[in-house]
C-alpha cells in the first residue's frame, strides 16, 4: 500500500522494534547497508542533515529511508513535512520512507504535523503479554545461523537464552511502571540483539566466558 508519497509511519510500542522487520523486508526486496540502497538513520542532535541528504538522494535513485525516533526532533519535523509533500511527485517509484515515534503522553504534547499523519499509513504492534509469549518473541529475533556461530555454542546458547529471559522479564515487568524498579528502562529488540553480539564478540575474544564483564555489559550498562 506504500508509494513514494506514502510513509509508513510505525507508532512504538514499549519493547517492540519495528526495524527489524523492515530491516528483513529490505533484503528480500535487494534494499540494504551493503548496497547502499537502504539509509538507517536514528534522528538526535546533528541528524537532521544526514537525513535530508539521505531523502534527496533515495528520492533521486529509488532507496529506501528509516527515519526513527522523530520525536526527539520537534524543530525539525516542519522541514521533514516539506521534503515528504515536496517528493510525493515526480521521485523514483522505488523511493520508500519508513517513520518511527513514540506516541505522545498527552494531546497537549503532541507534535507530529497533521500533513506528515495525514499522509503516512499508520502502524502499532503491540507488545505480547505474558512471560511465555515474550520469551517466544524475544527467541524468534535469531535464526538457526545465528545460534551456531559461535565456536563456543554451549555457552553462546546457554547466555543468549538467559538474555532473552531477562528481556521477557522486563517486557512483562514494565506493565506495573516504576514499582520495583530504581529507574525505568525499556529494554527493547535492539539492546537484546546488540547484547547477543557482544556476547559472540565477548566468546571468541577470551578462552573462558568473562563472567563478570559479561554481567556488567547487560546488566549494568
């Protein structure tokens, strides 16, 4: 259902990274880094040029752009309106945009422009409930690949299954607020799947699991 003058717009769901699938999509399609046909770009201070450049050109040439977090650039969101009206005509057929934000707390807060929703295709996915259907959803991020190929696979399974236990836990746990917790953190898909790749790093760099580095990486930072 999406054209060139169509966003997609994913409304975030706590624990719920919607790139992952967009990331999948793009690869069957022949739309990635590697290529150079696929701009990932995760808007913050000094972002907003990388991304206007990186719609000039997709626009141009038929990639795709990611544009996540737009929340977090409330000045910026007027030019971001004008370049999506200025290339809803006359761009490559190929050009595809892709917007992540969280929704706002209040309808006093919110500041997404009317012309960006009004033109987007709106997406949620809720988060699963319950520990069983988080553990599945945490487990479903990795393939058969990725869990043999570590030469250390015991150990590699063993802690990746511990890491998506404790991402099930927190997924769950986040329903009661701060009760329990000294600080609210969402840790969402893309601290688990960057948790279980410095675990591979961590494995194949020292000749015994370094428990202790390992526990402050996850459990800490």
């Amino acid at each position: 259902e999406s054209r060139p003058g169509t966003p997609m717009f994913f409304v975030l769901s706590p624990g719920v990274d919607p790139l992952k699938d967009v990331e999948s999509l793009g690869q069957k399609l022949g739309f990635t880094i590697d290529n150079k046909k696929f701009h990932n770009i995760s808007l913050g201070q000094g972002q907003e040029i990388v991304a206007e450049n990186a719609l000039d050109a997709a626009a141009k040439e038929g990639h795709w752009v990611v544009l996540q977090n737009i929340h977090l650039v409330a000045r910026w969101l007027a030019t971001l309106e004008k370049k999506l009206e200025s290339s809803s005509e006359g761009s490559h057929e190929s050009y595809r945009v892709y917007i992540s934000a969280e929704p706002a707390p209040t309808r006093e807060s919110h500041i997404i422009p009317q012309g960006i929703l009004e033109s987007s295709i709106k997406v949620t996915n809720e988060p699963p409930t319950g520990m069983r259907a988080n553990l599945h959803k945490a487990l479903d991020c990795f393939d058969q690949d990725t869990l043999e190929r570590c030469a250390r696979e015991n150990e590699f399974k063993g802690i990746l299954n511990a890491l998506c236990y404790f991402h099930a836990v927190v997924s769950e746990r986040r329903k009661f607020g701060p009760q329990g917790w000294n600080r609210e953190y969402p840790f969402n898909v893309g601290d688990l799947t960057i948790s279980v790749d410095v675990l591979y790093n961590y494995l194949e760099a020292n000749p015994k699991v370094p428990w202790e580095d390992l526990r402050y990486l996850f459990g800490e930072i």
